[in-house]
C-alpha cells in the first residue's frame, strides 16, 4: 500500500473512533444517576411544572435515540450546541478560547520531557558506569511514582513563593494581554513583537510544563537508554567497528534507530495530554480544555461534554496519522 492510500485509509478510520466514542460517552452520561438540570440550576426547589418547562426547552424531554441523532446531525453541520450552564454561550466558542491553552501547555511539556529523557537515557544508555545506572534507575521510579499536585505545589512553594521568581498560576499576568492568530501566548507575542508579553507567557508557562514535562520524562528515558543499549550490542554494530567507521558516524546511525519509538511514543504522549493534563491545569489555574472539562461534568453539561470528547477524538487521530508519517519518513524502509 502506498503512504498516500494509507493516509486516505486512516483518515476515514477517524469516523468510526469518534462515533465510538461519542456514543460510549452519550450512554455513560444517560444511564448516570441524577439530574442534570437540578445539577446545573443547584436548588431542589423548583415547581415540577417548571423543571418540565426547562427539560422540554434544552430538549431532554425526547427520546434518547432522538438525542443521540440529533446532536449529531447538528455536529456534522458544525454546531456544537450551547452550554446547559450559561444558555445562549456557544460550545464552539469556549472550546476555541481553551483549546490553545492545553495544546500550549503540551507542546511545552512534551520539549521538556524529551530534553530531560532523552539526555540521561543516552548518557546513560552509552555509559558503563554503576552510579550512572544507579541514577537513571532511581529517576526513573521517581518519576513513576510522583503525584503530579504535590510536585507542583512544591515548585511553587520554592520557585513561586521563597524564591519569588515565577509566577505560580494562570498564563499571563495582570493587566498583560495577548491577541492573536494562534490563540498560542508564546507564537502570537513573537507575532505581536512583545517582548514584555513573550517574557511574561514563558514566565507563567515554566513551572506546570516542567511539572508535567518531569513526570513525563521517565518513560522517554527508559525507552531511549533500553534502545540505546540494544544497538549498540548489536551485530551491525559491531560490523560497523570492524570496517573502521568513525564513532561519530556510528552514533548517527544508533541515534535515528533509537528516535523511531521515541516519536511514535511522542505522538500517543501528546493525544493523551491533551486530554489528561487536567491535574496540571488545576494545580496551576491554567485556563485549558481539562478544566472546562472537569467543570462541565460537575454540572453534567450533557452538549459540552460531548463536544470535547468528539474534538478530543479528532485530535487523537489526527495525531497519530501524523506520527505515522513521520515513522516512515524517518525510516524510509517502512512501507504499508
């Protein structure tokens, strides 16, 4: 199969995962005990004929088949519907203002993961040395082990608050705003030409990235020093050695083999954080989708929820396409 009838072939396999999903998530919601519209107004005291009125209004009144379908159908034409919550405010609209944040907020911890994982797993991966190993060992159960709160209010206790050198919460400060294109504070004020709003966005980004960039940095190790070790054992290696070619030229050639997974794995981290930087997001008041998430099931917000696991699924496979293609890319070798 040639890479464009794979791309075409994988780009319609997103249809059905999202549909999966969309539906897995509308029965969850449906069959969960409670009402959403007590939920969202908070009080049990309202007349039996009011709370009708408003079911009948937000549409809950109807079969759940016709529910399903008709949520839908208005998806497929681009309405995500309005907030049970605040009605009149557009999902689309709070989604597009939030979404930038998370994806902001994973590219800058997927860099630091990949800075502080591949680094000790190659130096650890090339190095003989017991303490070495000792070392990558124990970071890398220090960071399987960490509850990514309490790592972040420990940065903020000793970077926001003894050493008052960075902001402990939120993306920008005070009185600083940010407009732009890509909804990104960092991308838009180097578009801007701010520098006084660049500093300020990078100052507030540090500490959750590296929050989050920390916990995921062990796996990155682990995978880079393991592929790391195996091909340098490796026989093509050793047949490399034997014809004399140059240690440098040999590390080139281990160092693609070894970044093959380490991309792969990138692409699937990076899907995932999307959707599961919301313990970050809270610890630092960082006004993402994971958030809005947790807020909206609280409320059992049925359009917006459903919204965000249907953008969520887009994003997961377009990611992993993406990923794809650059696996082939990176080893030409890879046909499908």
């Amino acid at each position: 199969m040639s890479l464009a009838r794979y791309i075409l072939y994988r780009s319609l396999l997103i249809i059905p995962t999202i549909l999966i999903l969309y539906t897995i998530v509308f029965i969850v919601l449906r069959i969960l005990p409670g009402d959403p519209v007590l939920a969202v107004l908070g009080t049990k005291n309202i007349p039996p004929e009011q709370l009708e009125s408003i079911r009948r209004s937000l549409g809950l009144d109807k079969p759940l088949y016709v529910q399903y379908f008709e949520y839908l159908y208005r998806f497929i034409r681009g309405d995500m519907g309005t907030s049970l919550i605040i009605q009149g405010r557009p999902i689309a609209l709070d989604i597009a203002e939030r979404l930038p944040a998370t994806i902001e907020l994973s590219i800058a911890s997927i860099l630091v993961a990949l800075l502080i994982g591949v680094s000790i797993g190659i130096v650890s991966g090339r190095s003989s040395s017991t303490l070495v190993s000792a070392f990558s060992r124990i970071f890398g159960s220090f960071t399987y082990a960490i509850f990514i709160p309490w790592f972040g209010m420990l940065l903020q206790i000793v970077f926001g608050i003894w050493l008052g050198v960075l902001p402990v919460d939120g993306r920008t400060s005070p009185g600083v705003i940010i407009r732009g294109p890509t909804g990104l504070y960092i991308i838009d004020s180097i578009i801007n030409r701010d520098p006084y709003a660049l500093v300020d966005s990078i100052r507030h980004i540090i500490l959750p990235s590296i929050t989050l960039g920390v916990v995921l940095s062990g796996p990155y190790m682990r995978l880079v020093r393991n592929n790391m070790r195996s091909m340098l054992n490796s026989k093509i290696v050793l047949a490399y050695r034997s014809r004399g070619i140059s240690e440098s030229r040999i590390s080139r050639h281990v160092f693609r083999h070894v970044m093959i997974p380490v991309v792969t794995y990138s692409g699937l981290q990076f899907a995932l954080l999307l959707g599961g930087a919301v313990l970050t997001e809270t610890t630092f008041n960082w006004p993402g989708i994971g958030t809005y998430l947790v807020d909206k099931v609280f409320y059992r917000d049925y359009p917006a929820i459903q919204a965000v696991v249907i953008v969520f699924a887009f994003f997961v496979g377009v990611i992993s396409l993406v990923v794809d293609i650059l696996y082939s890319l990176i080893d030409p070798r890879i046909r499908y």
